[in-house]
C-alpha cells in the first residue's frame, strides 16, 4: 500500500532567521532531511504533500489573529518554501505525487481535502516531518490518529520554538498516538 509525506509548513516565515514567526536554528537544521525525504518518496512514486498555512492579515474571524504576528500571509516571501525545499518543489510540482495545499488551521486535515485524498490512493501509512512539532505537527498527527492513520514522525526532521516542546510532542507522539518514532 502507498506511504504519503507530509512537509508540514516549512516556509520561511517558520523557518528563515527573517521569518516572522521563526522556530530558528532548529528548523533550519533539518533543511537536508526534510529535503532528502521529499526526494526519496517522490523517487519512489509514493505521495509527497505540502499542507502549508496561509493567513490574511488581520482576519478577524481567525484565532491565529490574536495569537501571533502576520505570518504566512498568500503571495509574499514568506510563505514559499525554506531553502532547498523551495527550488524542489518548483520542478516537481507538475506531478501527479507531488501536491502543495493551503491549509487555515493548525492541523492539515481541518477544512482541506487531504483524508479525501489519501483514502482515493489507499494510503496506509503517513510519514510527517516539518514545523512546529508540538503545534501544526502534532496537531496533524492527532487527526491522523483518530482517521487511523499509522503514523510515522521523523524526530530528525521536525522542529518547534522551545526543546521542551519539542520533547513533549515526541513522547506525545509515541505514548498517546502510537506513532513510530525513526
């Protein structure tokens, strides 16, 4: 049965020392592996999905709007893809693996097509890597989870803002979610 990626939010305003909501060095330490996983399932034909948040300034109907700074907002610097991530997508988007998708809330199930997706190709198995750990990430992973996806998380390729949350989100991960850690 198929395996599907997922590069959640990997953008420069997460990622980029200049990003607007930057989870810092820690996120731009795992570039290379985000990078090479991309390729190797793309390589393998299986799915690589890109659930990337996207905001308008000001929004008074979304409770991000009183959390945290602009970020993401559609059309600007900010919400491309960090690094190398970028140039990569951009030469495999044409494919029929390949699918980058907006995404209003913490997890990449609410309110997009993605269960849809990943039950017409009979995915079995998700693999999740990308920023924040112990938000979007983790938020995602409990979706998956009550979906009764088998999860995969990448520890080497998932970051947040503070190590203590990134610990808790992997124990969470592993004891609450049964996910595989590798």
């Amino acid at each position: 049965m198929p395996k599907a990626l997922l590069i959640i939010d990997y953008t420069n305003d997460f990622v980029a020392p200049q990003g607007a909501l930057t989870a810092g060095a820690p996120a731009q330490a795992i570039e290379g592996r985000i990078a090479a996983l991309a390729e190797q399932f793309r390589a393998a034909g299986e799915f690589v999905y890109l659930p990337t948040d996207v905001h308008v300034p000001g929004d008074p109907y979304h409770p991000e709007t009183k959390l945290f700074p602009p970020h993401n907002v559609r059309g600007t610097w900010g919400r491309e893809l960090y690094g190398s991530l970028q140039p990569w997508y951009q030469q495999h988007q044409g494919e029929q693996n390949v699918t980058l998708f907006d995404k209003t809330r913490y997890s990449s199930f609410a309110g997009t097509p993605l269960d849809l997706w990943l039950r017409e190709r009979a995915v079995d198995e998700l693999h999740l890597v990308g920023v924040c750990t112990d938000i979007c990430v983790l938020h995602t992973a409990v979706d998956a989870y009550n979906l009764n996806y088998p999860i995969v998380v990448h520890q080497d390729a998932v970051a947040t803002f503070v190590p203590g949350g990134q610990a808790w989100a992997l124990n969470h991960f592993k004891t609450a979610l049964n996910a595989t850690l590798v």
